[in-house]
C-alpha cells in the first residue's frame, strides 16, 4: 500500500493564489465601478462590520454601515456647486456602539412608540422591553439599530444599490414570529436616495420599519435648523399624552403650531405657549400625510434658505414624524461638530405610534406569510438664490 501523500507542485499552488487574488480583485473592481466601495469599519458582537459608500454620476455620496443599517453620511450639493454631509452622525463605529441617539439607523421590529410595551394580537398578549419609560421605544433595548446586518451590492437600473438583510428571530424584545426583513438603499442618479423595506414572517406579528436620519441641510454640526423651511402634506395630527403616546384622535392642524400645510420655518412657532409643544419639548409628533396609503407620493418639502438646498420626502406610509431634535445634547459628532438641541430634524415615515393598541389607526399586522413592503425617498435638488 503506497502511504505517500499526494502534492501539488509549487506552481500550482502559486496560481490558485494569484486566481484567489485576481477574483478579490475584481470583485472589489466591479463594486467600485458600479459605484459602491466598501472598508473595514471595525466589529460589533465579535462580528466585522463594513463601512460602504455608494456614489452617483453627479458626485452624491451616500455612507452607510452594516450596523444598524445606518446612514453615516449623505453629501450633496449646494447652489454653490458645494457638497456638504447634511446628516448626523459619528466618525468611528464605538460611538455608534455607546450612541441612544439613533443617528441614522434603521429601525425596528416598530418604529416609535408602544404604550407601556405591551399589545395583544390573536388573543394572547405580549410584553416587550420598556426603554422609555413607562413605553417601548424603536424596537427595545437591542432594536435593529443594534445588530449587524448581512450586506451585499445589487445591481440597479436607476443608480446604486446596497442590500441589507437580517432575521429577527421569534421572541427577540419580545415580538413574535421569526420575521425576515430586507431593506435596500439605492442612491440614483436623480439625486434620490430611495430606501425599500420588505418582511416576512412564519407567525402574525407587528411591523413598523422607518429610517431615524437627523438632518441639517446647511451641513451637519453648522447650527439649529430653525431657519429651514417646511411644508408637510397633512391636514391633520395625532396629539399625545404626557408620555408622547397618541390619544386616539386626527387633531386638525388648522389654527395650530402644526400646521405646516405651507412652507413654514420650522422654528416660528415651536416656541409657543401650545400644550401638545411642551410635552414634546418642540415637535415630537405624527402627522397624518394626504393620498393613498400603498402609493408614492410626495409627503415633505425641505428648503434650507442659506445653501438653497431642497429636500422632497416621498413615501407609500401613512404618516410621518417630525421630530425637531429637542434632546440631542452636546454630542462629539463627526469631524469634532457638536450637536446641540434642535441641531438635527427627522422625518420619520411611518405607520402610527401605539397602532397595535388602537384599532382605528392603519393596522401594523404582518400576517403569515403575508408581505410588508414600504418605500420611502428622500430627492434632493437646489433653489437659486
């Protein structure tokens, strides 16, 4: 019996290395010629997280990293021809790690806030974490802000496009049913960065997926963003109790600081002796957008006088929160900036706050194998002065 083991030749050796290399290479070549580069961005639950920036043919960049889903960075132009970063954000993945703030994450299972961290669905009753007290806030102690994602590029008609994947397993925070979720950001070459969720689940469950980027268009850690303009298409509110948990009721807008079915400063009246401004110490409310529920359709206009810098919000969602950045606190953000209060706004798409307790609002029930599909887009454009 002939023991001797069998050995590729040096050569051999050498080239399966140089086609392993070549492959990486080209790989990496293609990412970067479709307009997508990824780098090492550190480790979070011991695994490796990636930085990867998407860019368009006018010089538009988008930075988003696997953890969390969140968007670092968003570069665009000015009436200048200047690109300014125009979100919130940190320069190294610790910060990230230690952050409550939610700069630009992704988040779920439900964005926003449920009363008391509990619901009932299909007669039995669950119990979710209690992160802000006495609620559940974006998901729980360990939301989908918190956890790696699986990344891959994806080819895209309209621009550049970075998949996002994750299974939420049955019972995390709290949730049932193991709901397998998706979500791609596309950064086009209309100067859009469109943002698709998707979910499916093996057991009924509740979602409410929405993006938590505070923005600045005169460019993040310049100042408040009082001064920018805002034109929100809804007629009417959803007013809260001392614990920002909806009543129930579609408050008219008309006569109240809310309304800003005109463009309106955001700071003009958030100020103002209003009961509603004062438990959320500025805007921290929903508003009910006009149109269809399913369907695209245009939800905010942003203009930021100083740089004509025009931000449209679109979405299929039923509602949006605006949110005026009332507890941002002297935070280290990127490039040494601080952010100080109302620094930063959102617009949150989204379904309701407390939905699963309130049965008049649009229902939030992902059924079994049912589903979910929300989009949301954020275009961009400049105003000449």
């Amino acid at each position: 019996m002939n023991s001797k083991k069998k050995r590729f030749p040096l050569f051999t050796l050498c080239a399966v290395i140089m086609l392993i290399g070549l492959i990486n290479g080209e790989g990496k070549m293609r990412l970067e010629k479709a307009g997508l580069k990824k780098e090492s961005f550190g480790k979070a639950d011991g695994k490796d997280v990636d930085l990867y920036t998407l860019t368009n043919a006018h010089g538009m960049e988008a930075r988003i990293t696997n953890y969390g889903g969140t968007l670092v960075s968003l570069k665009v132009l000015d009436r200048n021809g200047k690109f300014d970063d125009v979100v919130l954000g940190y320069d190294k993945l610790d910060d990230y790690l230690q952050s409550k703030s939610f700069l630009g994450a992704l988040i779920g299972r439900y964005g926003n806030r449920i009363a008391k961290g509990r619901f009932t669905l299909n007669g039995v009753e669950y119990k979710l974490a209690v992160n802000n007290d006495p609620n559940h806030l974006h998901g729980g102690l360990k939301g989908f802000d918190k956890v790696v994602w699986t990344a891959k590029a994806l080819p895209a008609r309209e621009g550049t496009a970075l998949e996002l994947t994750y299974l939420s397993r049955d019972g995390e925070e709290g949730y049932p049913g193991n709901l397998s979720v998706t979500v791609v950001y596309t950064l086009t070459d209309k100067d859009e960065l469109k943002i698709d969720y998707s979910a499916t689940t093996d057991k009924d469950t509740v979602v409410n997926l929405t993006n938590h980027s505070y923005f600045n268009l005169a460019g993040q850690g310049s100042g408040n963003i009082l001064n920018h303009q805002l034109m929100i298409a809804a007629s009417r509110f959803t007013p809260v109790d001392a614990g920002l948990i909806p009543t129930g009721e579609l408050a008219s807008v008309k006569g109240t600081p809310f309304d800003f079915t005109r463009m309106t400063s955001i700071g003009e009246r958030i100020d103002q002796d209003d009961p509603q401004l004062k438990i959320g110490k500025g805007y921290d409310h929903n508003f009910v957008l006009e149109g269809q529920m399913g369907q695209l359709r245009q939800a905010v206009k942003v203009l930021e006088p100083t740089t004509g810098r025009v931000m449209e919000v679109w979405t299929t969602e039923p509602g949006v929160q605006l949110y005026s950045g009332n507890y941002l606190d002297g935070l280290n953000g990127k490039g040494g900036k601080i952010y100080n209060q109302r620094f930063g706004f959102c617009l949150e798409t989204q379904h309701f706050p407390d939905s699963p307790n309130k049965p008049t609002f649009p229902s939030t029930v992902l059924k079994k194998r049912a589903r979910y599909h929300t989009t949301t887009v954020y275009k961009f454009a400049v105003e000449k002065a």
